[in-house]
C-alpha cells in the first residue's frame, strides 16, 4: 500500500519551442498501491482535435493552479510555446520517508506576469497524509485550483470535502480530500463544452474521469491547503 507522489518543478518543455510540453508548472500526481488517485490526464491528441489539443496541454488540464483563466506558459500553436513559465525547485527533501517521516517539496513559477505561484508538498509518512499548500502572491486574480482523479477513483462531493473510494483486487479503498474552503467546489466528469473531466491513458483514447475543481479569488499572499488522507 505504498504511496507514491511525483512533483513537477522541472523546465517547460525542451529547447525553444518546447513542442511537447504541457502547462503543468508544480502539478502533483499521487498513486496509492499502483492506483492513480491524482493523475496526469494524459495528451489524447496531436492533430486535428484543436479543442481537446488545448485541454490536455492546459492549465486547467493538470493538478496545478490556474489564474484569470489563462495558462502559466503561452501557447503559439499546438506545437509551439512563445513563453515559458520558469520554475525554481526551493526544496527536496525526502530524507524522514523511511523513518516514517515527513517529505518535503516546495517550488514555485513566475508562469503569470506580476503574480508567483508557489507550492509546497509534505507527505508524512506515519500518519499517510498528504498536505499541499498553495500560496499567490500578487494583485487581485481569479482563481481556479483543479485535482485530476485517475479512471478508477470515485468521488463524492459535499461542499469542500470528497470521499474518494476505488477498488484494489476487489478490496475496497478509500481517502478523503479536504479542499480549501474559501474555494467554490464543483465536480466535473466526462464535459465536452467546453472539455473537462476526462483521462487519456494513450494517443487517439480517453474516458471519462472526475475532476474537481474550486473557483475564488486571490489578493496579496493567498493561501490555500489541501490534505489528502488514506485510510487504513
């Protein structure tokens, strides 16, 4: 029942262009006994589906923070970044883990102009509790903060707590994820209207899957926390 969590504060994309890249600056993803709980939706397409092209490279695509409805890097074309947000990891430490500690990474983007992004992810060990804090430093912005769920995972929503359940060899599993409260949370799941709640486990696939996803406002130095508990 091993808990996995994978951080993103590394360059966007490759060289200039950054064909490939996604606008995923500090998203997080979480797998509990080999079992996406937060995932990376996938890239489902290249040509000919502009629409879905933009979702799954998108802010609002990843496990990450958007601002004023726009991406933290700036797409040219489906192929093409002209700007790139630049992450700086600020600490990486995973040293308590096998003492049943606590790991820690913090990193943060200046993806929007005037405003930074900052994050900081703990996982303890012992008491199997995840924390994510979300700080925005800036003038006044929209907010929206999106958690991915994998395919197997599903949730129930009530105000800003979700009980997530999914199944492990026909052994039941479950979790609770305590949203930021003074974020409004709505739970979206397989939208075309625009795209929204979907998993793409390869090219030209992809299925339906639940994203959550919490709407406010940020002033000054905001913050947000998310705690993800696994039961026993």
């Amino acid at each position: 029942e091993e808990i996995w969590v994978r951080c993103d504060g590394g360059p966007h994309g490759f060289l200039s262009i950054a064909a490939h890249a996604h606008a995923d600056a500090l998203s997080v993803e979480v797998r509990h006994d080999g079992v996406d709980v937060l995932a990376d939706p996938g890239t489902f397409c290249y040509h000919g589906q502009p629409e879905w092209r933009r979702y799954f490279r998108s802010t609002l695509g990843h496990n990450t923070l958007e601002l004023d409805g726009g991406d933290q890097s700036v797409s040219g074309g489906p192929f093409l970044w002209t700007r790139h947000a630049r992450s700086r990891v600020l600490v990486a430490d995973a040293s308590g883990a096998p003492a049943g500690g606590t790991s820690r990474w913090c990193a943060e983007h200046d993806g929007y102009q005037d405003s930074v992004h900052r994050r900081l992810v703990e996982l303890a060990s012992g008491s199997r509790e995840l924390t994510v804090f979300d700080e925005v430093r800036g003038p006044h912005r929209d907010v929206r903060l999106a958690f991915h769920l994998g395919p197997a995972v599903t949730a129930e929503l009530e105000g800003n707590r979700a009980r997530l359940t999914w199944s492990v060899d026909g052994e039941e599993r479950s979790a609770e994820l305590d949203l930021p409260a003074r974020l409004t949370w709505r739970a979206h799941r397989g939208e075309s209207e625009p795209p929204l709640g979907w998993y793409s486990a390869g090219f030209g696939r992809k299925e339906p899957a639940t994203t959550l996803v919490g709407t406010g406002v940020a002033e000054g130095t905001q913050g947000f926390t998310t705690v993800l508990r696994f039961h026993g």
